[in-house]
C-alpha cells in the first residue's frame, strides 16, 4: 500500500479503515479487511481535506459542474466543488446522480440535467470497488451533453482504471488499496471458522440468508 501514511492513521482511527476482520462485500465475496467510507463523512475536517486533495489534483483542468451518485457523493460533490471554486476563484456547480427505479441505473433529476449540457464536467465518488456506478454516472451526463474530463475518488480499492470507467480522461484517488477477497467456498477464514462482521458490508444480509437456508434444510 503505498499512501500517505498520515492519512491512513487518521482513516483508521475513525473506523474508516477495518482491518483484520471477517467481513462480506458488496459482490458477495469475503475479505478481511473493509473501507468504511460511511465513517468518514461524521468528520467534517476529514471531509474537506480528502475532498481538497481532489480539487488540488484538477486544478489544471477546466471544471464547470462535479457530479457524484447519491448517497455519501452528494457530500463529496458538494466539498470538492466548495474547493474548486475557492482555489480558482470560478463559480462551479455541486451536482448529484439518484438512483432510477431501474436497478443499477441513475437519473439527474430537479432540473439539475439542464445544467450539464456543453459543460465540462468532473465525476466524483467516494470507494471504486467494481466501478460500476460511476461508469452509469460517467455515461449518463455524457447523454445530457456533457464533456466528462475526469473522475475523482476517495479510494481505488478495486484497482479500476480510466477504460473501465468509460475511458475517462483521467482518474485520481487519494488512496489505492488492494484488499484481498475470496469467494465463499475458498475463503480461508470460512475455513477457520472466523466469525462474520454484521457491522459491516453485506455481513448481517450474509448471516440472515445462512439461517434461512438452514432453517428450510432442517424442515
């Protein structure tokens, strides 16, 4: 792991960092260790430093509008902006992508579309796992009329490139993390009989779908 250490001492002491546990992520596979970016967001100093070095990174590049898929990209969106327009001096707009009743989808609503078309804008988010959500964000103010010129994000635990997101011009995390993970049936610590953090990922979801099934088997 090759990041500022600072940083990481002050992620890990507000839990934004969990390490040696046993937890459940998002696509299903297991890990020991989690990015908690949840923790983040309570400290506001926090906040505002990560979001300053996101600015800081595209300051040479022309920004009009930052968009983030909702939830906690509505805090980044906002922070990043707020710096943005302080260190250039430039107004620029904090916008926000909500889930669609489509599943994985995204809308711009509230009339928020209406302020994309032929600006350029920076896509940011808070934890690139998959890359997923970003890429739908990336493509949608793309449609709108948009000249995406880069993403930002908190971390880059999942190892994503610019391709991978819609070959966006360029990509800058504050931290990149590599975090093993496992698929179920050859996670070491399923062997061991390491017990599941329901604190955490999709742990507790995890733990309730193993009692169902058991409990089905049983009858």
């Amino acid at each position: 792991m090759q990041n500022d250490a600072d940083l990481f001492k002050k992620l890990s002491s507000v839990q934004a960092v969990i390490k040696d546990t046993h937890v459940v992520y998002t696509s299903g596979k297991h890990g020991s260790a989690y990015i908690n970016k949840d923790a983040i967001y309570p400290h506001t100093g926090l906040t505002s430093d990560l979001c300053e070095r996101i600015a800081k990174n595209f300051l040479e590049t022309k920004i009009d509008v930052v968009v983030a898929p909702v939830l906690g990209g509505i805090i980044l969106s906002q922070w990043v902006t707020h710096h943005l327009s302080r260190l250039t001096g430039n107004e620029i707009l904090a916008l926000y992508a909500e889930k669609s009743e489509i599943p994985g989808e995204f809308l711009i609503k509230r009339g928020y579309d209406k302020l994309l078309k032929n600006r350029k804008t920076l896509v940011v988010e808070d934890v690139l796992t998959t890359g997923g959500s970003v890429k739908k964000v990336v493509e949608l103010v793309r449609t709108l009329g948009a000249e995406v010129v880069g993403v930002g994000a908190l971390c880059n635990r999942g190892g994503i490139t610019p391709a991978e997101l819609g070959n966006v011009p360029s990509l800058y995390s504050v931290l990149n993390i590599s975090l093993d993970s496992w698929d179920e049936a050859s996670c070491p610590l399923c062997k061991t009989g390491v017990t599941i953090n329901e604190n955490i990922g999709k742990g507790r979801e995890y733990v309730l779908k193993k009692k169902g099934s058991n409990l089905s088997g049983a009858v």
